[in-house]
C-alpha cells in the first residue's frame, strides 16, 4: 500500500465514521410520525403478531395482488394457507427487518446469515455459490423477500428498508451482501453499477425452478467491509447516496401529501 493510498484511507476513514452515525441517529430518531423499525427472529416452534403480519403481507403482494399473473401454484413449497414463507425464515440467525407504522406493516424483508446456514440458491442446488466462489467466505447475507404495502408505493419505506438493512450488516461485521436478482433485470443492475459499488459473481443466468418455474437469476457481491474489518468505502459509496435517496423521498411523499390535501 502506497503512502497515498493509505492517506486516503485514513481520511476516508476519518469521514465515514461520523457520517455513519449520523444516519444511524437520524434513522432510528427522527423517523416519520408513527413509523417504527423493527429487527426480529422467528422460529416454527411459537408464532408471534409480527411473523404472521410479515408472512401474510408476502402472500398478499407476491400471490393475491397478482392475480392471473401470479407464478405460484397452490402446492409451492412457500404457500401456506394465507402466508408466504419456507425454511430460511426459520433459521435462528436469519434476521427480519420490518417498518411499522400505527400497527400497520408497511414494508419487510430477511437477511439470511451464511456464517450459519445455506443461502436458499444453495439449499436447492441453483448454484453453489460458496464452492465455486470459495473466496467468497461465510461472512456473508443474503436479503429476499422484499416486499410493501401497496399504498405507498414510490414513497420512502423502501430506501428506509435498505437504510435499516445496511445499518443491521454494519453494526454486525457483516462481510458482503449476495444478491440473487432476475436475469431479466441485468441491464437495470449495470445501470446501478454507474454509482453503486458492487461486483456480478456469474457471467450467465441459471434456474430457479423450484421458486419460479422457468425463471433464471443471476447474482451480484456488495462488500460491506474490506479485508481490515473497514466499512469506510461502503458508508460513502451505499449508505450516504442511500439516506439522501431516503430524504427526498419523504420530503417529496409529504408535498405530495399536502398538494392532495
């Protein structure tokens, strides 16, 4: 590492530390009247309000909502009854990150942690992520099941969803972020890479047939911190364009609230 590089690391360093908690402080602390974060960890042994809120927000915007277009047949493995969920939900580490607002879900998603169990493309065998890509580790999460209320579509519950995501990896030296994402969405996925800091893992798409029948993902590699434990470069490349996304939205969503008015 060159004297330069390492004047350069430091500074960012020095400016991605308070950045961080500033976000952190103003996500947690100054979120929109009656709207609350929530991080939760289920298991199939004992039921609780919020696992069947989540699960049934799923069924309604991934299955009902769809209507005739809906891929998901009445026997898949993640439909039951009036819920959408399947084994990974129940992994002890597999954290559920949630946005309440006056006791209504608004938006959710999972985070399942490699350090302690397959990633669902490697359970089923889609790909072998971690033995062609050994390099890769186990200090690794994989967000699915994103998901949020209809009602605020192009509001800021999604940004605030990822906000609270990258924060919950952070704060648990998590490594990188691995997203599977449809093989259709490649040329949207480029144009993310102009200003998102991230890596495609396959060069070709593969299936997903027991999620989708004929549907083909690829997958891309977020690092959240460097070989030192740093999460400097992913606070000023993800995290800060991420929380300015997040404030225009929720100042634009409240205009246009009081424009409707």
């Amino acid at each position: 590492m060159t004297f330069i590089t390492k004047i350069h690391k430091s500074i960012s360093r020095t400016i991605a530390f308070p950045i961080k908690q500033y976000i952190e402080r103003k996500v947690t602390q100054s979120l929109p009247l009656g709207v609350s974060l929530h991080t939760n960890y289920y298991s199939d042994e004992k039921t609780c309000d919020m696992q069947v809120k989540e699960f049934e927000l799923r069924y309604k915007v991934m299955v009902k909502n769809k209507g005739e277009s809906n891929p998901f047949p009445e026997n898949h493995y993640c439909i039951h009854g009036n819920q959408f969920h399947d084994p990974c939900d129940f992994y002890s580490s597999t954290a559920h990150l949630n946005i309440m607002k006056d006791g209504q879900l608004l938006g959710t998603t999972r985070l399942v942690n490699g350090n302690d169990q397959l990633l669902e493309m490697e359970s089923f065998d889609w790909y072998r992520l971690r033995d062609k890509h050994p390099e890769i580790g186990n200090n690794i999460i994989e967000p699915s099941r994103v998901v949020a209320c209809p009602s605020i579509k192009g509001g800021p519950i999604i940004p605030l969803l990822y906000l609270h995501s990258s924060l919950y990896c952070i704060n648990h030296g998590i490594g990188s972020i691995i997203g599977m994402f449809n093989y259709k969405s490649i040329q949207l996925m480029r144009h993310y890479k102009k200003w998102t800091k991230f890596d495609m893992i396959v060069d070709e798409p593969f299936h997903t047939e027991e999620f989708i029948k004929g549907n083909k993902c690829m997958i891309c590699k977020l690092s959240i911190t460097d070989s030192t434990g740093d999460s400097s470069v992913f606070v000023l490349t993800n995290l800060l364009p991420s929380y300015i996304l997040y404030r225009y939205k929720t100042i634009q969503y409240n205009l246009q609230k009081v424009v409707n008015r």
